[in-house]
C-alpha cells in the first residue's frame, strides 16, 4: 500500500504538472482558447483530476496568474536590494525586470489575459496582494536610503516608479511586431535589446536623480 507521504509528493507533482501545463496553454492561447482536455494531455493527468484539484477552468487559469506574479515577486525578493547601495541596487531592479521578461516571455502574455478580463481573477489572491505590498514596500525603502544617502530626489511614489520600471519594458516587448513593421528597425536583435536597456536604465536613474 502507498504510504500517505507517498501519495502526497504524486498530489504534488501532479498538481505543479498540471500548473505548468495549464500556464503553457493560457499564455499560448488564453482563458477562452485554452481547452482542459489539452492540458491534461499535456499535464499526463486528467480532467477529473484538474477539477479535483483546481475547481473548474476559470479556477485553474486564477492559479495559474497567481503562480506567475509570485515567482516574479520572489525573484524580486531575492535580489536583496536592501544589502545593495541605493543606485546600485535600483540599477539591478531595472536591470532584473527587463530580463525577466525577455526570459519569461509567457509572463507578458498572462498579465494581457489577466488584464483582458479586467483582473477580476486576482481579486481574492490575499497571497498576491501581501506580495505586493512587500514588493512596493521593497522599493520604498530603495527610495528613502537613496534620499538620505543624497542620490535620489525626495518625493517619488514607489507605486508609480514601479509602473514606470515595468512600462518600459513591458511595453516595448509587446509592441516589438508592429514596431519593427512600422518603424522599420528589428526590435529584437541583440544590440538593439541592449540599447534597450541602456536607454531603460538611463531614463529611470534620471528620473529618480537628486
């Protein structure tokens, strides 16, 4: 007989299986395109088991969002900006968030679907929205060192530097199709990616500068 310790690492694997499956197809095709019968394929699970583990689809496609923002804001954690000086570590924020998302490509695609439903399915993510204020809170407090060490003006909102880091980059990447038609460059080449972020880092630290 299958120890309980046993079942539950195969509830588990099961459970991340269908998870990385489920955010494949989300990003891929979005909340209305995605089909459960794919990802179970996918998942080498079934139907019953999604249901039985995530609820219906809608359920699955919140946890699937809720999984992507946390692995974003854990890696932001981990940066350890706090043990960084001021410009250095809002250097390496910058930095960080533009490789996330050349890394993490299916990130973008979930936050447009997200945002596409009007972000109804974060609302009742209490584990996302402590993420954030800790995040926010991260950001703040980069701020504050950087105005009392003499390098960044006083008065910046964290929540509004935090859209402007993310719009930056976010924006370019989901418009790098019919930017590279209509402006006739390659917006992914790599130095054009470089200077990208060149012109990223220049335009925040200006921004911020005392």
């Amino acid at each position: 007989m299958q120890s309980t310790k046993a079942r539950t690492r195969d509830a588990e694997a099961t459970k991340a299986r269908i998870l990385a499956a489920a955010k494949i197809e989300f990003a891929r095709l979005g909340l209305g395109g995605a089909r459960v019968d794919e990802i179970a394929e996918k998942a080498e699970a079934n139907k019953r088991m999604i249901y039985h583990y995530f609820g219906n689809k809608e359920d699955l496609f919140t946890a699937v969002l809720e999984d992507a923002y946390l692995d974003i804001r854990t890696a932001e954690q981990e940066l350890q900006l706090d043990e960084l000086p001021p410009d250095e570590g809002m250097v390496t924020l910058i930095k960080f968030t533009w490789d996330y998302y050349l890394d993490h490509p299916e990130f973008i695609t979930l936050v447009n679907s997200a945002n596409l439903h009007k972000g109804k399915h974060l609302e009742k993510s209490d584990k996302l929205k402590t993420a954030s204020r800790r995040y926010i809170a991260t950001i703040q407090s980069l701020l504050d060192r950087g105005v009392e060490a003499g390098v960044f003006r006083s008065g910046i909102d964290a929540g509004q530097l935090n859209i402007t880091i993310a719009a930056i980059g976010y924006y370019y990447l989901t418009n790098r199709f019919s930017g590279t038609i209509l402006f006739e460059r390659d917006y992914m080449t790599k130095e054009a990616l470089d200077n990208r972020l060149a012109f990223n880092i220049d335009t925040i630290m200006r921004v911020v500068a005392a």
